[in-house]
C-alpha cells in the first residue's frame, strides 16, 4: 500500500509541475504570436560569486567525504 501512495505522489508532483508553471492564456481572438514579450532578466550580475560559492562547496563536500571514508 505504500508503494501505491509513493507512485500517487510522484504522479502528483509530476503533474502539479505543469500547472504550477503554466500561464494563463489572454486569448483576444487575433491569433498573432509576436510582440507583447516583457524584457529578458539579467542573470550575469551575482554569476562570479555563484561559481565562488559553488566551487567553495564542492571543496567542503569533498574533505567531509574524505573524512568519513
């Protein structure tokens, strides 16, 4: 019975996603799909201290595995 519930979960979520994620649609009945678009976010501003603390927790991860092992 627990396998039952753990695979209606994952159903679940896996198509909870799409919902989630899905935008409402402004069908005004012209059909056009150009124009309307909201400008692209930067994302290049925060992406050197992302890749510092990346590799500073890759280094952590790694001298914890190797303290265990």
């Amino acid at each position: 019975m627990k396998n039952i519930f753990k695979y209606y979960l994952l159903a679940f979520v896996l198509v909870s996603d799409f919902a989630m994620y899905a935008q409402p649609g402004d069908d005004d009945g012209g059909g056009g799909l150009e124009g309307g678009d909201p400008a692209p976010a930067p994302i290049n501003s925060k992406l050197v201290i992302l890749a510092i603390v990346g590799v500073l927790f890759v280094l952590y991860t790694f001298r914890n595995n190797k303290r265990t092992v």
